[in-house]
C-alpha cells in the first residue's frame, strides 16, 4: 500500500476510523471524507505520516461530494482504492416506514457508491494499473432483522450494486468487493448495546459463535482486499461476522 492513495468514505469514527489507521500504516495516501472535519482531523493526527487530506462532505449532497473529489485530485495522483463506510440507521416497524425515511437511508448507504465509482471512471482519476473498491455492507443484507427494513434494503441494494460494478470495471483491472460485518464494538453499537437489558446482550452475542467482534477484524479484511494480496477477487461479498451467518 507504500504511496498509494486510497479514498475512505466514513472515517471520523468506528469502522471508517478504524480502517483509516490501518491503511496509514501501511504507507497508503488518505483522503478522508466525512461530516465532522474535526473528527477527520483528529483521524489524521493519529495516523502515520503521508499526504493526506480531509474534506468535509455530506455524501447526500451531489455537488458537494463532486467539489471534493475534484478538489482532491489537485495532486495530480490517481487513485487505487476506495473504502464507503459511511452508513445511518432507520429502526422502525415496516408499518411506520415512510417513502422520504426509506430514500433517506438509500442516499447514505448506497446512492454514493455509485457516483464516486462513476467519477473513479473518468480518465486520470483512478490508477492506469487498476486498483480496488470495498464496501462496508452488513450481514442484515442478507439475513434481515425486525424492524430494519430501510437498513436491510440499503446494504443488500448495496451487494447488488457492487456485483454490477464489478462485472464493469473488471476491464480496467480495478475489482470491486463488499464485506458484511456482524456486530462489531464501536462507540455505537456499545452505546446500542448498553441501552438494553442484559438477557438481550447476551442473546444477541450468542447469535455470533465466535462473540462481538472488534473495528480491527473488519479493517482487516479491508486490508486484504485493497491490496494486491487479493488481486483474483472481484464480486464478493465476504462475511466478516464471527459466525453470525452460518445459523
């Protein structure tokens, strides 16, 4: 990853965080995009020396995600990865739902994947030799939970998108992979987690056979599929889970 720039989408906290550091420390190039400019430069000032940029951006907002891409291709240096993080919540019976709270959640989680894929594709943009996409999806793509009907559309919509992206782009050598993690301890879930009772922590962490995992278990993963380690994967969904979807 020496020298190579890398956009993440969501990295001022948890997971995008996360992944942030671990590809610093890997030597990669960052752009970070997120809301919070300040939680971005914090991020930075944690990572490992390299020529990194931040950029506030609210990723509902086309132009404004447009501004920062071409702002950020200022260096004159394509780019060789990209990590989406980003991602919200809607928990509600499917009764409630609203077509507004239901596009809501589509423009967060899975609309912006498709428009900086399509700006990756513009000449100069992404890296000649190719380079990787990685989405942060979830096993509730898959596998569905009362009351996350917005939730579970997004992030299966999202595998959709990535099989199609993969397909297309495959002849620009540039793959394209999600990773569905299973419930993971960030600031949030824990915050979640300590909302409610013990009885229910416990059922929820026996749904994982192998328990909760940690932000590094899917920075990891990451890792592996930025990098040329993985350079004969395209089209997957890999489940990062700790067993969840076996059951």
């Amino acid at each position: 990853m020496e020298r190579k720039k890398v956009l993440v989408v969501g990295a001022s906290s948890g997971l995008g965080k996360e992944i942030a550091l671990t590809l610093s420390k890997e030597g990669a190039d960052l752009v970070l995009m997120s809301r919070d400019i300040d939680k971005l430069n914090n991020v930075i000032y944690e990572c490992k020396d390299g020529n990194h940029q931040v950029y506030s951006v609210d990723v509902t907002n086309e132009q404004e995600l447009d501004r920062a891409l071409s702002e950020s291709m200022k260096d004159g240096v394509p780019y060789s990865g990209f990590v989406y993080s980003a991602g919200m919540e809607a928990t509600m019976p499917s009764k409630l739902l609203k077509k507004n709270t239901l596009e809501k959640v589509m423009e967060v989680n899975t609309y912006p994947i498709v428009m900086i894929s399509k700006f990756f594709q513009k000449k100069g943009n992404f890296s000649p030799n190719g380079g990787s996409l990685v989405f942060i999806s979830s096993v509730m793509g898959h596998l569905g939970q009362v009351g996350k009907t917005a939730y579970c559309m997004s992030k299966h919509a999202m595998v959709g998108v990535m099989k199609a992206l993969a397909l297309e782009l495959a002849p620009k050598k540039i793959r394209v992979n999600c990773i569905s993690p299973g419930m993971v301890k960030t600031d949030m879930s824990i915050k979640i987690l300590e909302s409610i009772s013990e009885e229910n922590v416990l059922k929820i962490q026996n749904m994982h056979p192998l328990g909760f995992g940690e932000p590094r278990d899917v920075a990891q993963a990451v890792l592996f599929l930025i990098s040329d380690k993985s350079k004969w994967i395209t089209g997957v969904d890999l489940a990062v889970d700790g067993g969840y979807s076996v059951q």
